[in-house]
C-alpha cells in the first residue's frame, strides 16, 4: 500500500489552490507550534504548577484530529504495514540493543535475574509511555509537517530535532533521541505504523536505564526533574 493511500483527504486540500494552501499550511504550522510549545510548557512548569493541564493538551490534539479528518491508518494505529515497518525499525534497533548488552554484560550492570516478572509492571507502563510518545511524535507531528514540508527527509530532521528537545536537559537522552527520532520518522513516512517504532524505544529505554549508571543518566529524568535528581 503506497504512502499516499494513507494520507487524509486535508493533504489534497493544502495541495490544492495558492490561497487555500497557504492558509491552510498557516493554520497547520500554528497547530504545531501551539501544541509543541504547550507540552514543552508542561514539561517545564505545568506539571507542577497545573498537572491537569495535560487534559487540555489532549483535547488540543483531538480537535486536530477531526479538523484534518485523520483516519485511523493515517495515524498508523492498524495493523496495516506493521510488517513493512518492523522489517526497516529491526535494523535500528539492533544497533541500538548490541552495543548496550555487550556493554551491560561486560560490565555485570546487566544480569539476567530468576525473578522477572516482578518488573513486568514497570516495563508495561513505560512501554505503553513509549506508545503514547510515537503516537505524539509520529502520528500527530510527523503527520502534520508532512503537510506543509514536501521534502520527507526535512520533516524527519525537524521531528528528530523536537523528539529530542523535549528531552532537555539531558545530554544523553538527547543525543540518542536525536539520532533514533530522527530514523523512526524516516520509517514512518514510509510505512504508517508505531506499534513496532515503539516497541524498539520501549526495549532501548529499559536497556538504556539498566546499564547507563544513573549519575550520567539521572533516571531518564527529563526538563528540572533532570536537576532535582539526587536531592532530599
């Protein structure tokens, strides 16, 4: 199934006519930026200081929905081109997973323990954490710049560079979002699935926490969670 196949009837909309693409593309960078710019705000200071500002959010991004008249495989919430897409996300994520077991292995912070099922819980949740970034990441941003970017490889780099932004201030977390956001957008203009792009983030983050001693890494704690960590 091509690309194009998938793409909700508002791309042939902005595609067509001069004042009508230009107000539509218009309508759609504010979307992004308003949306992007909220969650960062989240990230930073809502959290703490409006935890609930996260509903508003949502409803931001179902609003969006409807007004593009998205479909559920445009978003790449079906089954439909799981297979393309974990054949290419395989690669990435071997070069991901090796490095980090040799390095855990090698080092005895990765051990393979009788009892794993009582992290199973844990792994879930986060799993399903990486589920709702791809779904943020892919199916709404890289949806959307995809609209108004007609240079696919752009839009990647653009969603590359705001996957890992949202994981300042830190360094190590945003180096690896910046390379692996910037590869699973690459995967997703081709093929409209993150079942597979998740999962590849979920087992990397869990490998990632377990050999990444947590002075370098502080727990995968993102925006001033980052700078709190270690304090009573």
């Amino acid at each position: 199934m091509s690309d194009g196949e998938f793409m909700s009837t508002s791309v042939e909309e902005i595609q067509t006519g001069g004042g009508l693409h230009a107000s539509r593309a218009i309508f759609t960078v504010l979307e992004v930026a308003l949306l992007y710019a909220g969650i960062l705000l989240y990230i930073w200071r809502w959290q703490y200081t409006c935890p609930r500002a996260w509903i508003a959010l949502w409803a931001l991004v179902l609003v969006g929905h409807m007004l593009h008249r998205d479909t559920l495989g445009g978003l790449g919430l079906i089954w439909t081109e799981l297979r393309s897409s974990a054949r290419l996300a395989l690669p990435v994520a071997l070069v991901i997973y090796l490095p980090l077991l040799f390095y855990g292995f090698a080092h005895h912070s990765l051990v393979l323990l009788p009892q794993m099922w009582q992290s199973l819980g844990p792994a879930l949740g986060y799993g399903s954490w990486c589920v709702v970034q791809q779904y943020l990441t892919q199916s709404y941003f890289h949806n959307r710049l995809m609209l108004v970017i007609r240079n696919r490889h752009l839009s990647s780099a653009l969603i590359g560079i705001m996957f890992s932004a949202a994981h300042n201030p830190n360094p190590l977390l945003m180096i690896v979002t910046l390379l692996v956001g910037f590869l699973f957008a690459e995967i997703f203009a081709r093929h409209r699935n993150i079942w597979p792009l998740a999962l590849v983030q979920a087992v990397g983050g869990l490998l990632l926490a377990a050999v990444i001693p947590d002075a370098l890494i502080h727990h995968m704690r993102v925006g001033p969670g980052y700078f709190f960590y270690g304090l009573r």
